[in-house]
C-alpha cells in the first residue's frame, strides 16, 4: 500500500517541480510553498545585492513623508497599521542608538516582546530589525524583503517608481514587526524628522529627543535651531515627548514645536537623581556619556508603560511623570527622579550595543572600535580608549604599543578629527581604506560608492595631514604627532599593527597555523592565534600578499599592542567583520 503523503510533503515536491521548471519568479505570493521557493532559490548575499541596487545618488528628501505614505498602500498597508504597534518614536543628533537599547531592555525585561528599528548596521543588514533583542532571522529578512520588493515592482508606474535603500529598509520594518505583533517597537530615526520616512506614524506612544548638535547640514541647515526644527517635527497632537537637557537656543525651538503642534514636553533629570538604594546605578553600555539617554530612556519607558497598562486608551498616557514634575517657568516640564524597579535596574544593566566602545581581547592585542565621527563623539572615544587602556597597561607586564588605525566617514571634517586624536599618546597610526566593491569583504556593504583607489587616494591625504600638523597641547594630551603609515588593505592594516600575532584575521594564510603545536597557540570562538615563536614567519608571508607597511621596529617587538579603531560605522563594521567580533 502506497504511503500516505503529508500536506508539507506535497508541498516540498511542488517546491521542486517549480524550482527545476524555472517558475520561481512566477510563483504566487502568499503561500507556505511559495515563501518556501524564495528561501531555497535566492541566497542571503543575493537578496542584499538587489537592496543595494536600490541605492540612488541624488534623493528628494522633502518628498520623503509623501513618497511613504504612496509606497504603505502599495505594499498593502494602511498608516493607521501603525499604531499597532505601539511606538516609541526617537529622534535627536548624538545618542539615538543607546536611547533606543535601553529602552527595548527596560521593555523586555518587563515581559514585553520588543522590535527595534534603528541604523546603520555595523556588520549585517539584519542588525536593524531586532526583536527580542537579537537580530531577525536571515530567512525572516529574504521573505520580508521579496514580499515587499515584489509588490513595489508590479505596482510601479514609471522604471524608477521604487523607493531609496532607507524607505524601504522603514517599510520592511514596519511590515516585519506588524507580522511579528510586537507589544512594543523602539522606532529610531534616520535624519532629522520632519520630514524622515519614520515620520508618517501619527500616534506614537512617546517621542524621545537626544543631545542635539549641529549635524547633516544640507538636510537640517547650520544652525542648533534648524536642526531642533526638524527634530522636534516628529511631535504628535496630545501625545507626549521627553527631551534631555539642551543649548539654550535648541530648547527654545523644540518648546514653540511642542506648542503648536499641542503637545506635552518634559524634560529628563540627571540619573543620579534616580533611587538605586545603596549601589550605584550600572549601565550596560560603557561611558558617562550614556547617563543622559538612560534617565532619557527611563522617562519614555515609564511612560509607555502607564500607557500600556491603560490599553493606550484616551486616558493621559502622562499620567506617569505627572507627580514627578518640578514646578517652573519653563514651557518643557522638569521632571525628577524616582526609585527604579527591579525590571528597570536590569534593564538598564543588561543593554549592551554592539560596535560602541567595542573591546576584544586577544592574546598579545587588545581591539579598541568605536564608531565615533563627530567632534563632540571623537573627543568622548579620546577619553575613553586613554582610560581603557591604560587601566589595561597597568595589569600588563613588557612593552606596550599604542597604535591608531584611522579612515574618515564620508561627509565629514577629518582634519578637525585627526587634529583631535592627535592628541593621544600614540607609537604609530595606520591610514587604511576600509573596503571596496570588488574586495572580499562583508557583502553588505557593496553599495559603497567610492572605489577602492579613492579611498586609497583619501588615505594619503590624511597621512599628509597628519605629518604637517602639531597637536594643540591640552591638558594631558599634547605633543608632536607620532609616526604614520597607509595600507592599502584593511587586513594589511591589521597584520601590521599587531606584528603578526592574530591569525583569526579575515584574509591571512591560516594554513600557517596548521603546524603549530597546542602549545603555541590558543583557542577562543573556534579562532587560532599565532604564537610567538612562529609570528615572524607568518607575518613575511602576510606582509608579501597584503602589501602591508613596515612599522618601527620597537613597535613590532612590543610584548603586547592596544589598537584603537575608529572614524565611523563603515570602519569599525569591516573591523567586527575582519576580526570575527562577537555582536549578540
């Protein structure tokens, strides 16, 4: 007797008939069969290749708002969809990463399933859609994004009627996380706000505003009022927005937006006027920059909190800081703190961000990444590698070696950056492209626009730069900058940075390390490490296929070399990449 064949095997026999048959592109959308064909017929690396085909060189960012609104109804969505899920709205200059991680940490940890939204990503495109606190399935993306990308394509008018790589990235979010009926998403903004692709929510349950600077000025102007303008356009009629403390002149915009918009604004207190009874309150994310977006992140989270419990009904979802404000002539209501829950104190403890004030430790050579890129971030990462590492120095015996590699975020004032880090008691820095579209390198990032023989050509500005110009003296920092050098590769960077110690580095000859005995070698993540009486050879042999540069040699016989890694997102998320980094 014939066996009996189940639904899902019917279903896969299909799926194979359809796949030989060429009929993949043609199958209907909908189906279990259907999404099944996607996932076996297209692969991850491809489906982030057709994203960044989306990649447009000029965008018409006032239209921004409009252009969303036309592609939800494409895809099937109505804007009220939204409010389903339940937002917490983040805007702001510095800051919006962290906010955003503490509060999907305070939520989860009280016992709400949780998506964020927020960029860029460092590593993988499906960084920016966490849920849970961890990042979507790559599978969850594929169907996510065919689904989309399909309907968009069959819907156009025109050949270019697609959205920019940003927009769709927004309505694929919005689409997963509806899919995945989170309780709550933390939505972060791209640019600005009035006029970002975030900003056709209309009911957010808060809005949260960070540190504001000038930043992004061909879409928020050069001035600390126009930049409030547009971040303040993310308020909603009678629904309420934190703020953290601002420059006098930005505070004055965001209280006008916030009374003609006819909303309430508060403003964040100092974490340290928050009861933690008699320890003190841990953050999960190092730096005491961070104190402010957690008392920020604690304000809208007790907030959303009132509101949930409400069922985020008409009821005043301000009803929670209501006996916490402090009387005043201010428009932007003070607010004090409170005495943390259980839930909030982990919460805050327990949020980590991956890629900011990034530590690797490895034997012999200490990564130091952050994403820094503007004066203010710069200085703060300064202070926080010095810090770092010298409280490490101190625990080491033998020479140690400080060496910097360096290559600045597109758009930015590299010159003002590197006369900061200067600064820095430094024994060598490395100039060094991070990537290009024909290298091996982490497939997300192929959209990269600049070749590799630009970047290369950036590079030897900033080392001419660098030898031409003397560090202001400031404080303990000061003196003559050190020596500098320039690879023509990310690992030929590496490889000469730590001398040849680290074999877990994406693009070195691990067959060197095949010989090596238990002894002179340690395992961590599944990596091998070069051992020090074979690292001169391999690092020959590296240097020959890397095109990697000769650094002192009292920097190469160093006992141990802290690297500090920095100059923006792109930077560090090669670096991740190429050091195998650890993110959740």
């Amino acid at each position: 007797m014939p066996q009996k064949l189940g639904r899902y095997d019917i279903e896969y026999t299909m799926m194979l008939a359809l796949m030989r048959g060429g009929w993949v592109e043609r199958c209907a959308h909908g189906t279990r069969a259907a999404v099944q064909i996607r996932h076996h017929s297209v692969s991850y690396n491809e489906t982030v290749k057709k994203l960044n085909s989306l990649h447009k060189s000029s965008l018409n960012y006032l239209a921004n708002v409009r252009n969303m609104k036309h592609y939800m109804k494409r895809i099937g969505h109505n804007i009220s969809d939204l409010s389903k899920l339940n937002i917490l709205h983040v805007t702001g200059t510095k800051g919006k990463g962290s906010t955003c991680t503490f509060c999907e940490s305070i939520l989860r940890h009280h016992g709400y399933k949780t998506g964020v939204f927020s960029s860029p990503h460092l590593v993988s495109i499906t960084e920016r859609f966490l849920c849970g606190g961890k990042p979507v399935e790559k599978d969850v993306f594929k169907d996510h994004f065919w689904d989309i990308y399909n309907k968009l394509s069959i819907t156009k008018e025109l050949e270019d009627d697609m959205p920019h790589i940003f927009p769709f990235l927004t309505l694929l979010a919005f689409d997963l996380f509806l899919a995945q009926g989170v309780d709550a998403l933390i939505l972060e903004v791209g640019i600005g706000g009035q006029y970002d692709c975030t900003n056709i929510v209309e009911t957010p349950t808060v809005c949260g505003v960070t540190s504001l600077h000038v930043d992004h000025i061909s879409q928020l102007g050069n001035t600390i009022e126009s930049v409030a303008w547009h971040k303040g356009g993310i308020f909603k009629p009678g629904r309420p927005a934190v703020t953290v403390p601002q420059d006098p002149l930005a505070m004055t915009v965001l209280e006008d937006r916030a009374e003609e918009i006819g909303m309430t604004l508060y403003e964040a207190p100092p974490l340290s006027s928050y009861d933690n009874g008699p320890e003190p309150i841990r953050l999960g994310i190092p730096g005491h920059v961070q104190d402010v977006n957690a008392s920020l992140a604690i304000q809208m989270c007790t907030i959303w909190l009132e509101s949930h419990k409400n069922r985020l009904g008409a009821t005043s979802a301000t009803e929670s800081v209501t006996s916490t404000i402090i009387e005043g002539s201010n428009r932007a209501k003070k607010t004090k703190g409170f005495t943390l829950t259980v839930n909030m104190k982990n919460g805050l403890t327990q949020a980590t961000l991956p890629g900011r004030a990034h530590v690797i430790s490895r034997p012999g050579v200490t990564y130091y990444l952050d994403p820094a890129h503007t004066d203010l971030s710069i200085q703060h990462c300064m202070k926080w590698f010095d810090r770092k590492a010298e409280k490490e120095r101190k625990k080491l015996t033998g020479r140690v070696a400080r060496i910097l590699i360096f290559y600045g975020a597109q758009g930015r004032d590299h010159r003002k950056h590197l006369s900061i880090l200067q600064a820095l008691p430094l024994d060598a820095v490395i100039f060094t492209p991070y990537a290009s579209p024909t290298e091996d390198c982490c497939t997300d990032y192929i959209y990269e626009n600049a070749t590799k023989e630009e970047q290369f050509q950036n590079v030897l500005s900033f080392k001419e730069f660098w030898e031409n110009t003397t560090a202001p003296a400031e404080g303990k920092f000061s003196g003559k900058p050190c020596a500098s050098f320039t690879a023509r590769s990310f690992p030929g960077a590496l490889i000469a940075a730590t001398g040849g110690r680290d074999l877990s580095i994406r693009g070195i000859d691990d067959s060197i390390s095949e010989d090596l005995s238990d002894s002179s070698c340690m395992t961590s993540f599944g990596d091998r490490y070069r051992g020090p009486g074979v690292y001169n050879e391999a690092s020959r042999k590296d240097r020959k296929s890397l095109d990697c540069p000769e650094l002192p040699e009292e920097v190469q016989k160093a006992d141990h070399v802290q690297i500090l890694i920095v100059g923006g997102f792109k930077i560090v998320g090669h670096g991740l990449w190429y050091l195998r980094g650890k993110l959740f």
